[in-house]
C-alpha cells in the first residue's frame, strides 16, 4: 500500500514515515521545507513540498496513494490566535480528507487526542466517554474530527480517527521537563500525585497507527490508542527517578497557589504572545486524570502494546542523555 504521512518532519509523523518504510510501505511525505527533511529521505521517504493550507500541492501529494496517514496539527503554542489552530487542526483536515477522496485514496487515519476527552471523571475512559474539550487546541482537534467524518460521509472515502494518549520516546522533548526535573531533583510536586497519567510509547503508537490504516475493521471508526500500563503521577516520576539513579521528591505542595500565579502570568505574557513562565495548564498536569481503556483497539485492531512502561523511561531517558539535555 502506498502511503502519505503529513506531519512527517515532527516528532510523530517521522517515526511513522520511517516506520512504514522499514516495512517495505512506499511511502511519500508532505513537508513545506524538503531542504530540512534528508533524514527521511535518506530513510527511503519520498518527499513532496507542499503546505497543508494549499489545496495543489495536497492534490500532487496525493496522486496515487492508498492510505493517507494526517498526522501534522498544531501544538500548544504562545501567541497563535484561534483562527491559526482552526485554519490547521480543522479546516485544513477537512482539505486533506477531500484531496485523498479526489485521488482515489481508500482510507485517512486522522491523528486527534485523548485530549478532546478533557478531564476524565471517571476513569478509565472509552472512546465513548463525554467529549470536553478544555482548551483551543482540543477544542479545534475535536472540530477536526467532526470535519473529518462529515467530509469521508460526503466524499465516499473511509475516516479512522486516532486519539493518542501521552506520546513520548527517543525524540520527543515535551516531557523534557518532567524527565529532567526529576533526574536533578527539583521536580515540584503539586497536590497528591495520585491522579492518573497514561503515557504511549513511540513505537507502539506508530503500530497503533499501521493497524487504523490497514485493517478492515477500522474503517470510519474511532480509537483511543495508549500504553498497556496506567500509572499514578507519584508512581511514573517514582520509575522516573529510579532510572535516573535519584531519590524521588517527598514534598508535595498545595495546587492553588501556583494556579493563582498561572493565571496571572498568562493575562501579562499574553499581550505581548510571550509563552507564560507558568500557566494554568502546566498546574492542571498534577490535578487532571488521564487514563483510558484500549479495550476497541485490542479487540478490532489487535493492538497490542509491547514496550513495558520502564523500558520506555529507560530508553527516553538514555536518548535525552545522549543530546545532552540530561547529565
């Protein structure tokens, strides 16, 4: 099957493309700069230049392919308006689904979030589970699955929509902070550390991916795809600190104050489209729940994740150490 990953020169689509390519998939890569992605091509990649936003260079990417794996969004990012997440995490998933449906692809596997989930009240939550989206990039990755089903009805071509939990591994530097927070022993610890936190290895997420795209059973369905392990707070930073070789932080201070602060660093930073030293969502980190059921992934995918949760930490922790982001 040939493929179309966007998003390719992220952290995400890069390991799928690669992925896909180990596999023997011919796999092409929709990337704006064709300049700053050798490594995929030298991967075996096959680069097309093009932006999401324009509606040509998505045609020519899609000339000829089966499946299109869309997995370029935009992340939580300073100074964006919401009219900039719409136009990439919606609008621009609705142009994606239209061009595969014009080029006779079968099938796109729409990347969204266990975010559009919000704080889960009931823990673990199913892909059935109350939509409640808290901010606008999970407000917009919600509008972009709506958009997606709506436009595969429309345009006769199948929709899998994806929603990742915590994505990390070799690569990733999102949570750059937590692991080196912890292996140098400053990492606060807020409220109890006894909600939930549900992290999704690299590669497992990347099969997770391959099965949306590939099996039958997956066609305009929905899928939540996280680990095979859900942690408390307290117990993923304990496993933290044990790979690192540290003791794990004992003290746990109030919630409130720091979201107080937040708030108000979020009203001086924001005029100005400074990113906020603290902000509300960094504190909701120790006060949300985050675990899910993979029950329909396992059942009508045969997802079956593989990389025990230490194992993960070791190897994300062995790659920050290697750039030289942890010592």
């Amino acid at each position: 099957m040939r493929s179309l990953v966007t998003g390719a020169t992220g952290f995400t689509g890069g390991h799928l493309a690669r992925a896909l390519a180990r596999r023997g998939h011919p796999v092409r890569a929709l990337v704006r700069n064709i300049a700053r992605a050798s490594a995929l091509q030298a991967a075996g990649v096959e680069l097309a230049a093009g932006d999401l936003r324009d509606r040509g260079s998505l045609a020519t990417a899609m000339n000829g392919v089966d499946v299109v794996y869309h997995i370029a969004a935009i992340y939580r990012q300073a100074g964006l308006s919401a009219e900039t997440y719409r136009a990439v995490n919606a609008t621009a998933v609705r142009d994606v689904v239209a061009a595969a449906a014009r080029a006779g692809a079968q099938r796109v596997v729409h990347c969204s979030t266990v975010g559009v989930h919000g704080d889960v009240e009931h823990p673990p939550a199913n892909e059935d589970a109350p939509l409640k989206p808290g901010d606008i990039y999970q407000e917009t990755k919600l509008e972009g699955e709506r958009l997606a089903r709506e436009t595969g009805v429309r345009s006769r071509i199948e929709v899998t929509i994806a929603r990742p939990s915590g994505i990390y591994g070799p690569g990733d530097r999102r949570l750059l902070k937590l692991f080196r927070g912890v292996a140098r022993g400053r990492f606060p610890m807020l409220g109890s550390g006894e909600i939930y936190y549900h992290l999704t290895y690299i590669d497992d997420l990347v099969e997770g991916f391959r099965l949306c795209g590939e099996q039958p059973a997956a066609a305009n369905s929905t899928y939540i795809l996280a680990g095979g392990e859900v942690t408390t707070l307290n117990e993923l930073v304990r496993q933290i600190a044990q790979a690192a070789g540290v003791k794990p932080p004992r003290l746990h201070l109030p919630v409130w104050p720091f979201w107080i602060a937040g708030a108000v660093c979020e009203a001086v930073c924001a005029p100005f489209g400074v990113e906020p030293p603290l902000y509300r969502r960094r504190v909701d980190f120790y006060t949300k729940s985050r675990a899910f059921d993979i029950s329909r992934a396992r059942r009508e995918l045969g997802y079956a994740p593989q990389v025990p949760l230490g194992d993960g930490i070791r190897r994300t922790l062995d790659w920050y150490r290697v750039q030289g982001w942890i010592r």
